[in-house]
C-alpha cells in the first residue's frame, strides 16, 4: 500500500504541472529476466525452505509508448512479451545430492503503466526512477526436467488451461539515458511484484500453496524515439 500511494502522489504531481512543453516517443526494449514465483504452504511458511530454488534467466521484450509532460515528469505505457515462471532443485532419496533442475516458465503478454521521473543529470545524460503497476495474461507455459530422473520430491505444476492466467502488480525501476537527438539510449533495472496468486487456492489439497505469487527482477535496454512535440 505504501508504494501504490507514493504512485498516487507522483501521479498528482504529473498533472497538476504547468510547464510549456510536452514530447512524446515511441521505441523498442529487450532484455533478460530473472524469475521466481514466491510460494507460501499452508502453515505460512516459505516453500523455499524446504523447496530450494533454481535461480534461471529468461527473456523479455515489447514497445514503450512515453509522454514526457516536461522536463521531468512523464508517463509511459509498454506492451511486452516476459517470460517467468520459477526453478527447483531436487533431491535424491537419500536428501543429500541434487539430481534435477525443474524449470517452469509462463510466457506472459504483458502492460506496464508508470510514471517516468528523471530525477537529475545534465540535458543529455539523465539518472530516472519509474513506478507504477502492470497488467499480465498468461499465454502458455513449458516445464523442463534436467537429467529427467526419478522424482522423490512433490512438485508444484502450472497449466494455463487449469490455473489462473491473469496477473497484476506493481512495478518499479531505475536506470540512465542519453539523449542522440535522433533518439533516446536507455538502460534499466526493474523489479515487479504480482499481488494474484498463479495458483488457485484449495485448502482441500494441501500441495497448492497459499500464496503463489511472480517475482520478477530485470533489466532492459531501449531505444525511444521521437514522435512530437507541442506547446501548451
């Protein structure tokens, strides 16, 4: 709740300026996710003690859509394609070595809406910090098993057709740009949190966690370009 009401008040700030001029751009983005799903059993405990995680890079990419109300302020809008999901490593029978590595990833059409705030720099280098929330619709999802062995631990899957595919969060980055003239070079790091859980809840089956939520931790790099510019 703190950080959507710290959005509220830089999202009061955007459009309570006064300044003279606005500037839109329109540009690509790609990069490299770093995924987990944050789990929670029934006894309230995290899953990944006792459930050790298997750290994986994946992709991400779409369009950014920014309005630039002034110098400082703006507002953006991405249309992405993110790949999360999370890892296990598995144990053998005796809890002592680990023979498999379970990837799951959910492949995810995805919307972040943010406020942009260049917080300092000179006219061409700029140091900003983005926040805001993002909307996501699971398209589908692929899960590999690494040296494909006998499993002796209980596994937690994920199917579109049968699990939850809409997500929601926040959303919240830093990062610097350089202004070409021509365009804007962009490079940040980025971490959203989902609020739904990927999983539906059953308390009648104790092997569906409570909590299953997407953990995302990213970074990314833009090129924006001008679109137009307009007095006020």
């Amino acid at each position: 709740m703190k950080k959507i009401f710290i959005v509220f008040i830089l999202f009061l700030c955007l459009i309570s300026t006064k300044e003279i001029k606005g500037q839109s751009y329109l540009g690509v983005k790609g990069g490299a996710n770093i995924p987990f799903v944050n789990f929670t059993d029934f006894t309230n405990r995290p899953i990944s003690t006792r459930f050790p995680t298997a750290y994986f890079v994946s992709q991400t990419f779409g369009i950014s859509y920014r309005y630039m109300q002034n110098d400082k302020i703006g507002i953006q809008l991405d249309l992405n394609y993110s790949t999360k999901g999370w890892g296990q490593n598995t144990l053998d029978s005796t809890n002592t070595f680990y023979t498999n590595t379970v990837i799951t990833e959910i492949n995810y059409l995805e919307m972040p809406f943010y406020l942009h705030w260049e917080v300092f720099g000179k006219e061409k280098f700029k140091f900003f910090v983005d926040a805001g929330v993002y909307v996501a619709w699971a398209l589908n999802s692929s899960t590999t098993i690494e040296n494909d062995q006998d499993l002796d631990q209980v596994q937690i899957y994920y199917s579109p057709d049968r699990d939850n595919r809409g997500d929601f969060g926040i959303n919240a980055g830093v990062g610097f740009s350089y202004d070409f003239s021509l365009f804007i070079l962009q490079l940040d790091g980025s971490f959203k949190s989902g609020f739904a859980n990927i999983l539906p809840v059953n308390h009648f089956i104790r092997e569906n966690p409570t909590t299953s939520t997407n953990q995302v931790t990213a970074i990314q790099l833009s090129l924006l370009f001008p679109l137009s510019k307009e007095s006020k």
